[in-house]
C-alpha cells in the first residue's frame, strides 16, 4: 500500500502533467490574439504556476501569488507615463534616470496592497540596483529571498540605498502579506529578459535548501519557456498594435482555462517581425 509520501507525489505529478498541458493549451491562438488575449493567457498561466508550486510544497497555509514585471525603456515618454507609478526611489531622480523601469502586467491573484502599474526602477549599476526583480533583470540571475522580514539580511541587500528607499522597502515587507519570493528571468527571445514573481506567506517560497530551490526550478522550466512565447505575443502587439489585417473570424481561446470562446472581428493582419 502506498505511503503517504508516495500519494503525495502522486498527486503532485499528476497536477503538474495537466498544469503543463493546459499552459501548453493556451499557445494555440496567440497569434490570433488581441492584447487583452495575451493577459487573460499570461493570467491563466500564472494560475497554473502557482499551483503547481503549492502542490510541490504541500504546506496548506501557505497562499501563493505570482506575477509578471514587463521592462519600460526609460523614454521623457514612458517616465511622464509612469512617474508616480515608480516605487522605492529617491524621488529626486527622474524614472529616466535608470536604465529602465519594470512594471507589472500580469498577477495570479491582484494582490490588493499593490497599484495596477507598480513599477521598480532598475539601475545599470550592480552595487545600486534593488535586489529581487531589478537585480534579476539585470543579472539574469534567480535571487530566492527566504524571509523578507529578516532585518538584518534585508539590511545588508539595501546597504548602498539612500534612507529614504531603505526605511520605504522595509516598511514595505513589514507590512506585506508574503514572507518570501524568488525572482526568475524569462528570456523573451531578445536582449531584454521579463522577470516572473512568485510569492508565499510562508517562509521558504522555494524549498529549504539549494538541492530543493534548484527541483522547483526545474518544474517551473516548461512554464518559463511558455511565458516567453506569450510575452513574445505582447510585444509584438504592442509593436503593431493589432494582430490582424485582413478580414476575417477570429477565433481566440480562454487563456486560463484553455476553453475555447470565439468572436468575430474585422481587421488588418500585420506580420511583424519577430525578434
């Protein structure tokens, strides 16, 4: 008779084949899709993330979130756009000042203390940079910070910021509902990286130690693969501004669910360049 271990990791396995098959589910119309298509799908596939990390952890008081940080070059433009969207900065430096900003498109779960356009700065210097997703984005590197309200490491990770970021970051996690993140790059298929956010309200979002940080990572592997042919989707519609140019029925697929839902529509097919 199997153990209870061995049921667990039953379960888990199986959540995950199917977790993987409807992400994978959700590519079949992109192409197809409007921008409000690509955030239902980046929405649905954040869903499945989270799932999968909570059956992996098997800790039932943990609640995962996750979310997708989208770069903004540092355009007169964007950072009028954004300005007061910008977090954790001394607000004596212009958004433009940094080599770019990051902002959040996609949540699992909209965390309710977080605006719909938060945005962090990215500095091009390693030692100025903020740790978590600026540090990410910039190093392409995962950070798993395993308690955010240790004082004393969060400390030493803002020791090169001005008090004004340091006592806003650590009011910040004092206040926040999670206790732990990890940061991961997704490679969009240019020079620029999207950084995916995963948060718990319990310690240790990514396992207790490097060996089982490093099996999560390899279940999260597939899903960053297909993240980045969405958010390649993004930027092509935000390049173009509309999937289409010719006139036809468009048929467009529920990204959370992989359901299908069709509407018609007219308009131009543009085939844009992929990068």
């Amino acid at each position: 008779m199997p153990d209870r271990g061995q049921l667990a990791r039953a379960r888990f396995y199986t959540l995950y084949t199917d977790s993987l098959a409807a992400a994978i589910g959700t590519l079949s119309d992109l192409e197809d899709a409007d921008e409000q298509d690509i955030l239902v799908a980046l929405t649905g596939t954040l869903t499945l993330v989270t799932a999968v990390v909570a059956s992996y952890q098997g800790n039932t008081k943990a609640s995962i979130n996750a979310n997708i940080m989208v770069h903004e070059a540092t355009s007169c433009l964007v950072a009028a756009k954004f300005h007061d969207a910008v977090t954790f900065t001394d607000r004596r430096i212009q958004p433009d000042a940094y080599r770019c900003i990051l902002r959040i498109i996609a949540w699992d779960k909209q965390a309710a203390d977080v605006p719909p356009d938060f945005c962090l700065p990215v500095d091009g210097d390693p030692d100025q940079v903020l740790f978590g997703a600026p540090r990410t984005f910039l190093t392409r590197h995962v950070e798993h910070h395993r308690y955010t309200r240790q004082i004393r490491s969060t400390d030493a990770l803002l020791q090169h910021q001005p008090k004004q970021v340091k006592d806003a970051i650590t009011s910040y996690f004092k206040k926040a509902k999670f206790k732990s993140f990890v940061s991961i790059p997704i490679d969009s298929g240019n020079k620029d990286v999207a950084v995916l956010s995963i948060q718990s309200t319990e310690t240790e979002v990514f396992g207790y130690d490097k060996a089982e940080e490093q099996d999560m990572l390899q279940c999260v592997v597939p899903f960053r693969a297909i993240l980045a042919y969405i958010l390649r989707e993004y930027e092509r519609v935000q390049r173009t501004g509309a999937p289409y140019v010719e006139q036809e029925t468009g048929t467009t697929r529920n990204g959370q669910t992989g359901a299908i839902s069709r509407r018609t529509r007219t308009s131009t097919r543009v085939h844009g360049n992929r990068d």
